[in-house]
C-alpha cells in the first residue's frame, strides 16, 4: 500500500457514493447508463470470485465487499426502483456492448498470465474495464447537458485509474521484479478515453460553465 494506491481507492469509493447519492437522495439516474453499470457489475464480479477463499486483508475484503454490493445495488435501483426507473433514458442509452464484452473474452482467454478458470476471469475483468465507460460517454455526448453529480461521478472515475498508474509507476522504481504488463496496458488504455472528458471537465470548471460534451 502507498499514497497512490489509496488515494485511487478512495477516489474509486467517492465515485460510487456520489453515484449512489445521486440516485438514492434525488430519485433519478438521469444521464447515467445501466449499461456502463451493468458492464461494472461484470467486471467485480468476476475479478472478485476469490473473496471467500483467499485472504488478503481486511482492508481488501472489505473494498471488495463495497465494490460488489454498490454495483449490483445500482444496476438493481436504474432497472427495479418504481420512481428511479422512470428516469432512465433507454433510448438514448443504445450501446451494443456485447461488441465489447466478446472481445474482451477472446483476449483474456489468448493474453493471461496464467491459463486458469481465475486467472482468466481476472484478466477479463481488466479489459473489460478499460471500456466499461465506454457507454457512459456515449450516452453523455448524446444528452450534452451534463447535471454536477453525474459530472464528478465521471471525473473520479477517470482519476482512480489515473491515481492508479501513479501507484504502479512509484511501485516499478521502488519494488525489485515488479512487472505486470496486462494491467498497466488496460489501465493505460482506461484512462486514455477519459481523455477528452477531462479536457470538458476542466475548461467548464475554468470558466465556471455547465458541462457540455460535443455532439
């Protein structure tokens, strides 16, 4: 554990209650798309499957447990919830994300580390990461007006995986053989489609202007 590592996993933690707040205080998931949320619920769920049977910490189980719990809860309020429902924009929210979904597992069961049932889960997991966001952004430059909360939903999102290659940067010059090529790759690939994003993100914030992405 360094500064890197646990400022991203805060910063992944503050996306999710922001998230969460905007959902459950306001009764709307306006501007969020299930299918980003839907593609996260995959993503913990398979890179998580060793929760009951290895030990790391409880620090570790615990982020686990939130991770889990939270995306499963969202995808549950966007779909279930008699009033949040109402604001899901299901037409605008048309990612195909099973062009995303059939890739990543052709990569992960070719390009792994280790050729097993985990192993392989875990791998998926990453890049299917690297563009779960990636319906998300369309639907954002879709709709254009950008509400506050679903904005810095997005921003810290995008910041947790930037922290996150600080983390292996400082951890590459300070740990002896630490190499791991499959998430720095996906991890790099993440935080490069943010890009435009944040460019947005701070020029509205610059200005003290509403958030607008192009069409």
């Amino acid at each position: 554990m360094n500064i890197f590592r646990l400022a991203g996993d805060m910063t992944h933690l503050a996306s999710v209650l922001v998230l969460l707040l905007k959902i459950h205080t306001i009764k709307s998931c306006a501007g969020i798309s299930l299918k980003t949320q839907e593609l996260y619920a995959i993503v913990f769920a398979t890179r998580y499957l060793d929760i009951f049977t290895d030990f790391i910490s409880l620090y570790n189980t615990i982020m686990k447990l939130i991770f889990l719990g939270s995306s499963f809860s969202i995808v549950w309020y966007i779909r279930q919830h008699k009033i949040v429902r109402r604001s899901y924009d299901k037409d605008q929210d048309t990612f195909r994300y099973v062009f995303i979904v059939l890739p990543c597992i052709f990569l992960a069961l070719i390009i792994n580390e280790k050729f097993t049932f985990k192993e392989v889960m875990w791998t998926f997991s990453l890049y299917l990461e690297a563009v779960a966001i990636l319906p998300q952004l369309v639907l954002l430059q879709r709709t254009r007006n950008i509400d506050n909360l679903t904005g810095q939903y997005v921003f810290l999102l995008g910041a947790y995986r930037a922290l996150y290659i600080l983390n292996w940067i400082y951890r590459y010059f300070t740990e002896p053989h630490y190499i791991h090529w499959i998430p720095w790759i996906a991890g790099i690939v993440q935080t490069l489609l943010y890009g435009d994003f944040f460019y947005y993100y701070f020029h509205s914030w610059k200005n003290n202007k509403k958030l607008q992405l192009p069409a």
